[in-house]
C-alpha cells in the first residue's frame, strides 16, 4: 500500500510539472492548459466512440447482408 501512495505522489508530481512545463511554453495560465486538455480528451473520446459504432463487426455484417438480399 506504501508503494502505491509513494507512486501516486510521483506521478501527481510529474503531472503538475508537465502541465506546469507546457503553460510557460505557451504563455498561457496552468487552468486554461489543463482544461484545454480535459476538452481534447472529451472530443478524441466521442470520436472514437462514434467510429467504433460505425464500424462494429456485427453492424457492417448486417449491411452487407441486406445489400446482397
């Protein structure tokens, strides 16, 4: 359980650092970096979410099913 608190703390540090790296690269404030990044992880995961469904095995079979009957 101690390793787990001890690599918790470590990564939460590496994080704040990496975000912290990447706002003064940019000049822009930490808050505006980390939530542009919450927002791009929402928008990638409802893309691949919609594209999965298109191209569900189960779903392409049918189709190709009912183009042939």
């Amino acid at each position: 359980m101690l390793m787990l608190s001890v690599f918790l703390a470590i990564f939460r540090a590496l994080h704040n650092l990496a975000i912290w790296a990447l706002a003064r690269s940019l000049n822009m404030p930490e808050p505006l970096v980390h939530d542009t990044g919450v927002f791009v992880v929402a928008q990638v995961q409802t893309i691949e979410n919609r594209i999965g469904k298109a191209l569900c095995p189960m779903r392409l079979l049918r189709r190709l099913r009912s183009w042939f009957h």
